[in-house]
C-alpha cells in the first residue's frame, strides 16, 4: 500500500482502471474500506473484491481490484501521515516480500513510504532498498532507475554527496556493476550489455588537473571489468553521456552518486521512471517519486510511473522464467 496518506491509492486505482483489460495482474494488499472510502471521495467508481490467497486475484482481476487485507488502525487524511498506521505499513512490505520468496507470487511493486512517519513507528532504514535488501538477507541494496529511453545505477544511494565521494571505491563500483551485468543478462534479457561508467569530476577529470578518482578508483574499476569479459567503458564525462545519440551506445549508465543518475533520468521522462531493486531473490519495481502529500486525496496524482513500474514487473518475472543460455 506505501503511505495510506499520500497518493498511493489514487495511483493504484488508476493504474488498476489502465490495466484490468491486460494481462498484468495484480493485487494489493491494502485496507479495503479505505480505498472504497478514496474512491468515494474522489467520486471514484471503484469495484472491490477482498482475496484470501494472491491465486484468486486472476479470476477477479477484471471485474474488480483484488485487494489482500492488511488493516489500518486509525482512520486516514491524505496529506496528513499517521504514525500510528506505520506498523500496518511495514507490515503489508512483509507480507509482500514473504509471498514472492516462497514463490506465491511473481514480484512485488511498492508504493511510496514516508520515511518521516514510519520512523516514529520504529522503522529503523534509510528507506524501501534497504529494507526490502534485509527481509532478503541480501548483502548489497542496488537501485537501478529505467526509463523507456535511459538505465542509471548509482553507486552511492541515500547518504551525504560528503561521503559519497569519500567512500567511493573501486571495490564499490566493481561490486554493483557485475550485479548490474548479470541483472541485464537475466532480467532485461540483454546477452551482451555495455555498461557505460561515469567519471566523478568535471570532464572526468581532465587527465588529473580536476581531481584525480579517475586515474586512482573509476579507470581501474574499469579495467578490472574488462578483465572479467564485462563490457564496461569509461571513465565517461557525466556532462556529455546523457545525450540522445550517446545513451544509443550503452546500455545503463553506472554514476558515482545518486543526484549524477536522478537528474538525466528524470529530466528525459519524470513520469515514465521506474525504479528496479537488483541483485534481490525477487523481482522488485517501485514508481519513481515519493507520497505527494501536497496533492494527495485530489485525484490530480499522474499514475503513469506506477504503471510503468507494475509492467516492468511483469517483464522482469517473464523473462527470468526464460532458460538460461
């Protein structure tokens, strides 16, 4: 469900009324008298159908949103996070993970949290990558954001541009970009990707004379790819990869820090950005923004990110279905 207060609902509903005709079948497990109240309020007509198991969400999925229960204790105001429904909230994210690690369902798509209101309830994570990282006993949380006309990973996730930089090493890049190279393989069903590695520093340094992790951490983590059958190239200037005909010549951008791979990609297609949690045991999609606690309850929230995220999904499951080659 994300945040009962922000604008998960109403994107769910939409993407529910764009998608009931095909064949991405979902289900959410959410507060069913909740979204019927939504619905309601936005003047809304919305069938609902409560599930007990995910196998009963097909049969019902084009008639009406299956919705799993997971109930809220205190009543919701969009706009107006409530502490107190946080556990709830955490509680559907396990439940969630839970069913795609025992196989009852092919991945999980996560609306957004407030991390300011589930904290209060005692979430103790920088947010949904390395939360959903720990209810997999996985060893590194990796964020891959896609649009339909760029791929970025970024090194560094949600930590100061400070320590960014000074934690920055070639191990670092290494490790995500072969965990990147092998989530193209599998779920994106690329045989061969190219893997274009950013510079850190204006001009990627300009052969030292702008800073010098060029020549010390990005080239050799480079070449050390190179050396393993990896095509990565790089270090490549951050101001000048980004454009149309340089993103035709790789297939994802590794970026040194967070805001380096945000900015492009939710310049060229803010709505269409979909954010993908590799090296995970299950498939796991999320839109790209956060709750909208501005416009929540006013129906004027785009659903298309989600939409977008709940396909993705649907591509990723297929395709590590497929036989390995």
């Amino acid at each position: 469900m994300g945040e009962p207060a922000g604008i998960g609902g109403e994107i769910l509903i939409r993407a529910w009324q764009v998608l009931r005709e095909s064949d991405d079948c979902f289900f959410v497990i959410d507060d069913p008298d909740r979204l019927r109240r939504l619905a309601d309020h936005l003047g809304w007509d919305l069938p609902v159908i409560v599930i007990d198991t995910p196998q009963d969400a097909d049969a019902a999925f084009r008639d009406a949103l299956p919705v799993l229960t997971q109930r809220l204790p205190h009543p919701v105001t969009p706009g107006h996070g409530d502490s107190r429904n946080g556990k709830a909230v955490i509680s559907a994210i396990e439940t969630a993970v839970r069913m795609a690690i025992t196989g009852q369902i092919a991945g999980v798509v996560t609306n957004p949290i407030n991390k300011a209101v589930l904290y209060d309830a005692g979430f103790t994570y920088p947010g949904h990558t390395e939360f959903l990282t720990a209810l997999a006993g996985a060893r590194t949380p990796l964020m891959m954001l896609a649009n339909s006309e760029l791929r970025v990973v970024p090194v560094s996730i949600h930590e100061s541009l400070q320590n960014a930089v000074a934690n920055l090493s070639v191990d670092a890049i290494v490790r995500k970009a072969r965990i990147t190279h092998r989530a193209l393989q599998q779920d994106f069903g690329i045989a061969d990707p190219v893997l274009a590695v950013a510079g850190l520093n204006p001009h990627a340094g300009e052969g030292g004379t702008m800073g010098t992790e060029e020549q010390t951490i990005v080239g050799p983590a480079v070449e050390l790819l190179q050396s393993e059958g990896i095509r990565a190239i790089g270090p490549m200037p951050p101001d000048t990869m980004f454009h149309a005909a340089a993103r035709r010549s790789y297939d994802v951008a590794i970026c040194m820090y967070h805001d380096q791979a945000l900015i492009p990609l939710k310049t060229i297609d803010f709505d269409g950005g979909v954010n993908v949690t590799l090296g995970l045991p299950f498939v796991r999609t999320s839109p790209d923004h956060g709750t909208a606690f501005d416009i929540a309850g006013t129906g004027t929230a785009n659903p298309q990110s989600l939409i977008a995220a709940i396909r993705l999904a649907s591509v990723i499951a297929a395709n590590r279905l497929q036989p390995a080659t």
